[in-house]
C-alpha cells in the first residue's frame, strides 16, 4: 500500500501543463479545489469529471499513476460511502430495515462524495505536484508570495520548507518500508490481531523513522551550510520565469469550468443534492 502513494512526486515530461509557469499552475490548482466545491448536482459533477478527464489528457501522466495515487483513499472511500448510505435521508425510501433506512438520496449523495474526492486528489495532483519539479514549485510559490516580503514574513524560508516537505514524501514512505521490511525479517506480524494490535506493532517502526528523518534533516541542514545557502537575500536563479499566453489560455480554461459549472447549478437544478 505504501508504494501506491504518490503524493508529492513529480513525473518528467513535456506536456501542456509540464511546460506552463508554476504560478500559473499553483494558481490554477487553487481555483480547481473551488471549482469542484462548486458543484452541487449530478450535472456539474457529471461535467467536473469530463473536465477533470481532459486535464489529465493533456498532462502527459500515466493513467497507471493515478489508479495507484487512488487506491490508498480506498479505506476513506469505503467509510464515506457507507455512512452517508446509511444516515444520509431523503424522500425515495428503497430500504427499511426497521434499525436503519436506506434511501436514493443517500446512495447518490454517497457516490457524489466520492467522486468529489477523487477529483480533488486527481486534479489538483495533475495540474500542480505531478507536473511540476520541486525546483520550480519553490520559485513559484517564492514569486507569488513575494508581496509579503514588505511585511517581513519569511517568504522564501517559507517556500523552501513547503517544497522539501513534499520532496521528501517518496523518501519516507521507502524508508518506512525498508524499516518493516527488516521487523518482519525479525518475526514482527504487521497484518495481524485487533485494530490496537497493530497499532501496537507499527511502535518499532514509527521510532526507527522518526531517528532516521532527523538523520536526514541534520544531512539536509549540514549540506546547504556547506554550500553556503543563506536564504533568499541575494539569490539568484538559473531559470527565470516568465507568464506567457498559454499560461493565461490555463487559468482561462480553469475559469471557464467553474462558470459552467454555478451556469449549470442555475440552470439544470435537477438531482440537486
């Protein structure tokens, strides 16, 4: 299961969105997350997921990625469709178990959230993390964040912490690994006994990860001293970014979704939920 996260990775290519400005992007990804909270009827989420599709044409990322970047939301899927089935009402009555009533309104309500969910993850993964190097995501974030400076807020301290957290999510996830690896070589059972059993058994694994992430930290810390990194003032960079058209067509498209999107609420009330 831990092989199938991928959050935070970044996947090389060449595509639309691999070549567009990271502002755009990070920006993008923010009027996305707004978009699919927008939807509020099977129609918009219907279009949302059409959208969602073409933007994943157009990234370049296997579809093999994004099953894998699904499957650990499985448990989360499982537990929200399930309770909203059960304790969402309406007034298409389909079940009545005398303890409990199942209604149309709940099933759908219950599918609608898990398409709401996967769209998030998809999406906002597609346009943002999935395409774009932690390098650039730094300075772009660094660049929008920029007016703060005036304020003396540590923009680029900032920026650099939010990117090598996101780099080192892969790192972790194999590190956390290779430490069960070696416990179950040592007779640890990890897949055994009761809810608390387990928990119980990922101790020996949580303190060897913790140790082993400050190991890496110090390394991390150790080496921009050795390079003589002392932050933002003065730096300068070896690529410059630069807000083309096709950065614009992006935000655009991204706009243009969520005026269909509240145009289709307006006009196409139907199966609201």
């Amino acid at each position: 299961m831990l092989k199938d996260i991928t959050l935070g990775q970044y996947f090389p290519g060449n595509s639309y969105l691999h070549r567009r400005d990271p502002r755009a992007k990070i920006v993008a990804s923010v009027l996305y997350i707004v978009v699919v909270f927008l939807c509020q009827n099977l129609w918009s989420f219907g279009f949302l997921v059409m959208a969602t599709l073409g933007i994943v044409a157009v990234s370049g990322v296997p579809l093999k990625i994004l099953l894998k970047s699904v499957k650990p939301l499985i448990f989360i899927l499982a537990f929200t469709t399930v309770y909203n089935v059960f304790f969402h009402t309406g007034e298409t009555l389909l079940v009545d178990l005398g303890f409990v009533d199942i209604y149309l309104e709940g099933i759908l309500f219950a599918v609608i959230m898990a398409v709401r969910i996967i769209c998030l993850l998809v999406g906002s993964s597609v346009i943002l993390t999935y395409t774009t190097s932690p390098i650039m995501l730094t300075d772009g974030l660094e660049r929008l964040l920029s007016p703060l400076k005036r304020l003396h807020l540590p923009v680029h301290e900032f920026a650099m912490m939010m990117t090598i957290a996101l780099r080192f999510i892969p790192t972790l996830i194999e590190e956390t690994e290779k430490i069960m690896s070696a416990q179950k070589a040592r007779g640890a059972d990890f897949s055994s006994g009761g809810l608390l059993k387990r928990v119980k058994a990922l101790i020996p694994v949580l303190i060897p990860l913790f140790i082993s992430a400050f190991r890496r930290a110090s390394d991390l810390a150790v080496a921009m001293e050795c390079r003589c990194y002392r932050g933002g003032e003065g730096r300068t960079r070896m690529t410059k970014l630069t807000f083309t058209l096709s950065d614009g067509l992006l935000l655009a498209w991204i706009a243009a979704m969520g005026a269909a999107v509240v145009l289709i609420n307006l006009y196409l009330p139907g199966l609201s939920l």
